[in-house]
C-alpha cells in the first residue's frame, strides 16, 4: 500500500526524478536502527531547505508503528508532499550469508553522495544488469577508482585489516555507522579508509557490503573471480557478528518502546 500525507492512495503516483527518500527496515516488529534513519532523513530536507515536514513525518509515523507486520517503509518526499509505502525487499538467503554474494561492476559517480536521494533510470537500469547476469549487486567505479555499490557501501579485508574505499564520494550508510560501532566496540577493529584501484581490486580476498534491505554480506565472487582464504572467511566472520548486533538492537529497541 502506499500513502500520501497520511492517506491511502488507490494507485501508485508518479512522483518526479530525485526525491528525497529513506527507507526503514522491519524485523520482529522493530525498526533497524530507526534513530539513524530518521536522523538522516531530517538531515536530507534541512539540506533541501524543508524542515516544515518534520512535524507532519513524525505525526504520519505515529500511524506506521513497526507491530503492522510489513518487511520495510519507503518514506519519500516529492515537493511538499509526504509519500508512504509498504514494501517487500529482497531478502538474503541462509546460503548467501554462510557462503556470500556475487557482484559485478558499473561506472558511475554519485554527484551528491551526502544526500540520499533517489534516481529512477540509475535503479532502473541497475536493476536490469543485475537480473541478466543473476548479481546481488554492482560495484560502482570512476576511471580506475573503486567508490561504493549502487545500493550499499563496501569494505575490502587485506591481510585482516579491514578498509572503505574514499568517504567523501560515497552514501553515509545507516548500517554502515553501526558496522562500524560494532567493529570499534565490540571486536576491537578500526574500519580504515583507504583509496582501492581496480586491478587493485582484482587481488583482494575479502570483502563485505553493508546496506538498509541486506543489513551486512559476505562477498564470494567480484566480476566472476571467486574469493577465497583467511580474509574472506574473515567476512564471513563479521557478516555473522552483525546479525548478532542486530539481535541485541532489536532487544534495546523493544525496551525503549522508541514509537
């Protein structure tokens, strides 16, 4: 289903090309890392000058309280109308978490990485090379730099180490920050930043992506070339520790009663 400023809509609307959106994800009846999302979302319309929806978000969201059993919410924003909708993500599978995902790559800079905001041919055509060659996800790239994917961010893992390629050019992810949180204060690891070329790539063994609809993946296979080693089975490692953060989350979030 989907809403507009509150109210069903008998069909979907055709809304214009870059609206500000953020999505929330739904486990057990609660909603991933809320705080952050909505953070960024509020973060998103001050940058577009439009910090008078906050109120009339945070009154629609008191309706869309995480015990309504859906997967995720697309919140978006198209002028000064608030959009809702109920949606089904693609979910990871037991097989791909144990064993990871296979990616491929794609040339593309995201111009305004600081704002989430959302470009229908980019997804549209994303989402059609992804499906014929039967990939969870592309891997963005400029010239010979390796940036981010074009639904999530990724880190690489050398000699045990783990890096994110430049901040600067890609998407400040919710789960992202929170992988991060983990690492630093749970498992003791620093997440470096540190540029990746691609023939760079093309030698690493280990690499994970980080995303709202996939929480945190293993990755087993780049462009065709298999991983393999200590530094993969270390993505797996951590891919496994995340879902346990997210346990923990879900137990804090049902105490706070956040909603």
């Amino acid at each position: 289903m989907i809403y507009k400023n509150g109210k069903i809509l008998d069909e979907k609307p055709d809304l214009n090309d870059n609206f500000i959106y953020e999505v929330l994800r739904c486990e057990d009846e609660v909603y991933l890392f809320f705080e952050d999302h909505m953070k960024r979302l509020y973060g998103n319309l001050e940058k577009a000058n439009k910090t008078e929806l906050f109120d009339r978000i945070k009154e629609i969201m008191s309706d869309f309280k995480p015990e309504r059993n859906v997967e995720s919410v697309m919140i978006m924003v198209d002028g000064e109308d608030v959009f809702m909708e109920d949606m089904i993500i693609r979910e990871v599978t037991d097989f791909e978490r144990k064993h990871g995902v296979e990616i491929g790559l794609y040339e593309f800079e995201r111009l305004n990485p600081d704002r989430k905001i959302y470009r229908k041919e980019f997804k549209k055509e994303v989402q059609e090379i992804m499906d014929k060659k039967d990939l969870f996800e592309l891997l963005l790239f400029k010239g010979d730099e390796v940036l981010e994917g074009s639904r999530s961010n990724f880190y690489y893992i050398r000699d045990g180490k783990i890096f994110e390629p430049t901040k600067k050019k890609t998407l400040p992810g919710v789960v992202k920050k929170n992988f991060y949180k983990m690492c630093k204060e749970i498992l003791s690891l620093e997440v470096e930043e540190r540029e990746l070329s691609l023939d760079e790539l093309k030698t690493i063994d280990g690499a994970l992506l980080s995303g709202t609809g996939m929480d945190v993946v293993p990755i087993k296979s780049i462009n065709g070339r298999e991983l393999s080693g200590k530094d993969y089975e270390l993505s797996i490692e951590l891919a496994q520790k995340f879902r346990e953060f997210i346990d923990e989350y879900k137990k804090e979030f049902k105490e706070k009663e956040i909603l």
